[in-house]
C-alpha cells in the first residue's frame, strides 16, 4: 500500500470515529425493570391523591 493511501486512509478512519461521537441517539435511555415499578408506583399514587382531593372538593360542593 503507497504511503498517500494510507495516509488517506487513515484521515478518513479518524474522520468517522469523530462523526460517530458527535452523532446521538434516537434510542430512549434504557430504564431498568425495578425502575420502571417504582415509576409506576408513584405515578399510581399520586393518581389516588388527586382523586381524593377532587372528592373532597365535590363533596364541599
């Protein structure tokens, strides 16, 4: 292999790990499993809360 092609080839090698760096993700952050009830446990709960409070407003009505 001549000495420019390599050169070239090695620019070009250094060219795309930088582009690939640079460009993000559209992949969503990944949630672990013990996360994702915990989420879901506070996002139940506070469903209740505000259940209850539209209750105690109706029944102040």
């Amino acid at each position: 292999m001549n000495r420019k092609k390599k050169v070239n080839q090695i620019l070009k090698s250094r060219a795309k790990k930088k582009s690939a760096k640079l460009k993000t993700s559209n992949k969503p952050k990944y949630i672990s499993k013990a996360d994702r009830e915990k989420m879901a446990l506070e996002a139940e709960q506070g469903l209740d809360a505000v259940s209850a409070s539209v209750a105690e407003v109706e029944k102040n009505a």
